[in-house]
C-alpha cells in the first residue's frame, strides 16, 4: 500500500491551522490514520487537533510495546477501533482537567480510519465533519455547520457513546481510499489561472492518479490546482489517501 497525505493552511485563515492529520502502524498488523478539524470560533483550536494526534501516537506506541510482549495478539477491528476511541477520550479528559481546559479549547472533528495490513479489512468513523471515499464510494459528512466535536463528549458513558456513533463506514478491500477534513469543499478559483478548464477538485484529489509514484503526489496535486487552475483551499485542509500497488 502506497500512503500520501497533505496538509495546508486556507487561503481566509491567516495565524494558524487548524487542521491536523496522523499516521502510524497500530501493532503490527494494523495502520492507524486521522485527520482534525479545530472549530475556528473556538479557542486555540490548532493545539486541539494537534493534541488529539499527539495522544493518538502515544496510543500506537504502547500498542507496538504490547504487541512485543505478545506478539499474536490479533483483535477484532470493530473492537479495536473503539478500544482506541475509548483510550483517546479517557487521555483527553486528563489532560483536560490536568491542565484546567475549557470545552472550547478542545473541539476538534476527526475521521479516523483502522486497516488491517493482511486481510485488507477497514473502518472508518467520523466525528463531525468530513469527507470519505472507499472505493470509489463518496461519504460526506455534513452537520450543517452546527459539527459534532470530540470536546462534546468527555463527560459522557463511553458504551453510549459509542453505540450512539452512526458515521461509521467498514469494507473489507483496499483499492483507493481517502480520509479528509471538510476543506475539500472549499477550493475556490482565487489566484490567477493559466487554464479555463474545469476540474473536479475532490476527484482529482482522490480518484485521479498522476504523480502515484512519488510520496509527494498530494502536495504536487495541490500545487497544480493553485498554479494551472487558480484553485486554492479556503478553509484549512488535510487529506490521507491509501492506494493499493
């Protein structure tokens, strides 16, 4: 498997982004990927979403340290994704509280996404705004600007919770997959153009696939919409993108 990402800063925000995104080996079977949306009328959001990708690599990393004692230890991958959300909440409320936070200093989105390496079994689940693509199968998630925020949900029960989660997507083969932030709707033609073609920016982002052969294929991508067609993202955008070689 192939694995691009990229990240950038829209062109309406000028001091931060707040868009985050995330990838490591979840043990040795699995890959972890995520990305995050701070709330820009919240407080700080860039250190919100960074906050939830730092905590999400602490979780692979005692992950790999458990998978060295016990090496077989092969989980359920409904069960492991939400072992994961469980862990990444409990986090979030101690830093929360160790800190002195407010709510509105942690609300961020995320769509994170658990593969497994060998069976090519996957699962999706988005907690607020976003956009998915399994396949060739578009997901958007959309709460009319009113989105869902991790934040929201530290003081909940966790089993209803999670029982309560319906932005769930699972597939059980890995062809083309992509994971973005809600930034994906928001290219506008706002630079100079060299081309009046039209472009689908969200298909040429993860369904076309010049440049597959180099790490950098998002990035390049992206610099083609911005100098050949003028196109730049508004809003802070951060997309991962899973194809299979």
């Amino acid at each position: 498997m192939n694995i691009y990402s990229t990240i950038r800063i829209g062109d309406y925000h000028q001091n931060n982004c707040e868009d985050h995104l995330y990838i490591n080996e979840y043990g040795k079977n699995m890959i972890l990927c995520a990305v995050m949306d701070g709330c820009t009328t919240a407080m700080e959001s860039h250190f919100a979403s960074t906050l939830v990708g730092k905590i999400l690599k602490k979780i692979c990393i005692e992950k790999g340290y458990k998978d060295f004692i016990d090496p077989d230890n092969l989980e359920d991958i409904d069960e492991t994704l939400k072992s994961i959300l469980k862990n990444l909440l409990i986090e979030l409320k101690n830093i929360k509280n160790a800190l002195m936070l407010d709510t509105k200093e942690l609300l961020t989105t995320m769509l994170i996404m658990l593969i497994n390496k060998k069976s090519e079994e996957g699962l999706i689940l988005a907690i607020g705004d976003g956009f998915a693509i399994v396949n060739g199968n578009k997901h958007e998630f959309d709460h009319d600007n009113k989105p869902d925020y991790l934040g929201f949900h530290l003081s909940e029960d966790f089993e209803k919770l999670y029982d309560s989660l319906e932005q769930k997507i699972k597939f059980n083969k890995i062809s083309d997959i992509s994971i973005a932030t809600d930034g994906i709707f928001t290219f506008e033609k706002v630079k100079p153009a060299k081309s009046n073609e039209d472009i689908d920016t969200i298909d040429f982002l993860t369904i076309e696939n010049t440049n597959q052969d180099q790490d950098e294929m998002l990035t390049l991508k992206l610099k083609k919409l911005e100098h050949k067609y003028g196109l730049v993202p508004t809003d802070d955008f951060s997309i991962i993108r899973i194809i299979k070689k």
